[in-house]
C-alpha cells in the first residue's frame, strides 16, 4: 500500500571534502546526461579540490539552483568522484531503491513539488533543509524495483528508437561521402561559395520582442532549427499584421535555416511547406537557387562536417560566438552535378521517411512512461 510521507525520513546528507586533495575525477550533473565530465577543462586537475565534495558510488548530487530541472542523478560511474562544494550530495537508506527514488524527484510530480517548495526565492536554491520535506510515495522496496523494472522496459524501447536514428543519421553522412567525396577532397574540390547558389539573409535581430504576439504566425528562433528538422514547439508568435511588415525576413519553401549563434551554432534545417511564410528571429536564412543547388544537399552540407568545420572556423565573438552574413556566404563550396544531388535528395527523403516512423515510436513510448510514472507516483 502506497503511503505519503516525509521524504526526510528516508534520506541523509552526505557532506566529506576532499581535503587531502586526492586525485579524483571531478564531475557535473546535468538534467540530460546526469553524472558527465565534459563541462570541464582539462587544466582542473590543477585546481585545489580539497573544498569539493566526494560521492560515492550509489550516493546522490543535486545542482540546488538547477534541480528543479532535474538536475539530480545517483552516482553509478565510478567507486568515488568529487563534485563541486555548491552541490548537495546525500543517500537514501536501506528502505528506498535508489532508481525508484531518482526517478520520482525527475517525474512531474516530483518537480512540481521542488518548485513549490522553492517558490518565493528570487532563484531557485533547493537546500538539503527543504528537499527533505517533500512529499515522498513510500511502498515496500519489493514494489519499487518491480516498477522500476517495467519503467527499465520502456527504456530500452526508448534507447532502441535513438541507436535506430543514430544509425540512420550515420547512413546519411556516409551516403553524402560516397557522393561527393570526404572532407578533404571536397575541400581540394570545392570551387564555389554559398553565395554564388542563393542570397542569405538574416532574421530579425534588434528587439524581436515588440512584435510577439499570443497567437499567428509562427516565427522561427534558433530553438526551432535542428540539424535536418524543424523542432515543432517553443514558438514565439507575430500578428499577421506585423508578419506582412516584416516581409524581409520571412521564410519559404525550400530556404535553408541556420543557426548564427549559441551552443548549437550551425545546425541547419530545410524550410517545408508547412512553415512557407513564417517569419525568423536572429537566425540565418538562405534562399537557394534551385537550378543549381538542390536544398537537401545545401542543407547536409551545412550540418555535416564537409560545412560546419568551415562555419565554426569562421565564427567570432567572445563570451557568445557568433556567424555573419558574409561569414556564411564565403564557405567554400562544391556543387555537384544536378543527377547527384537529386539521387542525395531521394536517399534523404527515404531516411527522412523511416526517421519519422521511428520518432513517433520513441514519441508514444515516451508518452507511455509519462503515464506509468504518472500512476505510480501521483
């Protein structure tokens, strides 16, 4: 039987430094990847660690002003890493399934209860204090790891669904090298520019924030542009009297979107016809001539590193880099017979295909274990 209780009652903090300054692996937790090295330089081995925090392995480590976005995981990497001071590290005793508890505080239900907790800061800072009063669903241990078994199931189909559209990603980039050569001979190969196959523009830039509006026509921001999609959420709206002024930056069929700033500079989308006639906010925009490019292959090259080495290359600014216009405009270019990219354009199309059955897959799995979590936890 399912009982509502203190989650205090179950756990304890955890609060060892590193004080002889022992030479252990310094991690981060992430809301994505949980327990993750990459967000550190590689001189921080050099840095005095005898302030940072050890966790064990099965022990517990939150970001307090980031938890509310799940940014809490059990440490299962290595016997021991250390942490910085600012986190809260802690464990859970005999009682509790380390599994079914990480996934609570992930959950919905778990997050809603953070956030109200922390409400009434200026910014969320969760304190071990005020973790331990939340709400926790309290069943026998046995109960937990069955549940956790059937959320495990889920899971591996969700991780099944992603190796499939890495792969398919894979095949991609493998076909455009059989096509068109790898990078280096497309360099050697490469005798036009962006610009001679289109004219790029760039979106609305200086206080896009006038024009939005509840609702009408979709406006595209850098939230929108994946690599070879359009992330269809995170809109931001203008009227569509505000649309028809802003002729200048709105979006057509087959233009090729991309990224000019933030950490996923570069990523490129082809513009379908669902979106013809949207506008665009601080993003690139390139209106392709289709006698000569086709947008399938314009857009690989972009997102594959035939391009983006160039474009990262390319791209300025200190603390937030940043591509221009003519920054774009001047990569170095290839254009391959028009039979080529069109045989390129069909083995995109047929993946975009495959792709898209595979997404929605992961997607009702995903929706599935949102219910599964929902009625264990609620």
């Amino acid at each position: 039987m399912k009982k509502i209780e203190r989650l205090g009652e179950y756990i304890s903090e955890y609060s060892v430094r590193n004080k002889d300054n022992e030479d252990i692996q310094v991690y981060s937790v992430t809301n994505t990847n949980g327990f993750c090295t990459e967000y550190f330089d590689k001189d921080v081995a050099s840095k005095d660690q005898t302030n940072y925090k050890i966790v064990p392995k099965g022990y517990f480590a939150y970001n307090p002003s980031r938890i509310n976005v799940g940014s809490i995981d059990c440490q299962s990497v290595e016997d021991r890493v250390i942490v910085s001071p600012l986190y809260v590290v802690f464990k859970a005793d005999e009682r509790v399934d380390n599994n079914y508890l990480l996934h609570y505080l992930k959950s919905d239900i778990g997050k809603t209860y953070i956030n109200e907790l922390a409400s009434g800061s200026v910014r969320v800072n969760l304190k071990f204090s005020i973790l331990q009063e939340i709400s926790f669903p309290m069943i026998p241990i046995e109960e937990q790891k069955e549940k956790m078994a059937v959320i495990a199931k889920i899971d591996e189909s969700i991780a099944c669904c992603d190796s499939i559209i890495e792969k398919l990603d894979l095949a991609v980039k493998s076909r455009f090298a059989e096509l068109f050569g790898d990078e280096k001979s497309f360099r050697v190969n490469a005798q036009n520019s962006v610009k001679d196959v289109g004219d790029v523009g760039v979106g609305i830039v200086i206080q896009p924030t006038q024009y939005y509006a509840e609702t009408g026509v979709k406006a595209f921001r850098s939230l929108n542009v994946k690599p070879f999609r359009v992330n269809n959420s995170d809109w931001v709206y203008f009227s569509e009297d505000t649309n028809r002024m802003m002729e200048r930056t709105q979006v057509h069929t087959n233009n090729i979107a991309v990224v000019r700033s933030g950490a996923n500079l570069g990523d490129a989308c082809v513009i379908t016809d669902e979106y013809n006639g949207c506008n665009a906010i601080d993003i690139l925009i390139i209106r392709i001539n289709e006698n000569i490019v086709l947008p399938e292959y314009l857009c690989a090259f972009i997102n594959l590193p035939h391009g983006r080495e160039q474009i990262l290359r390319l791209q300025r600014g200190g603390a937030l880099k940043h591509i221009n216009v003519k920054e774009l405009e001047n990569s170095h270019l290839l254009v391959p017979p028009m039979d080529l990219q069109k045989r390129f354009a069909d083995f995109i199309n047929y993946t975009d295909k495959s792709k898209l059955a595979v997404q929605e897959m992961k997607n009702k799995m995903e929706i599935l274990k949102a219910s599964v979590m929902q009625e264990y936890f609620c």
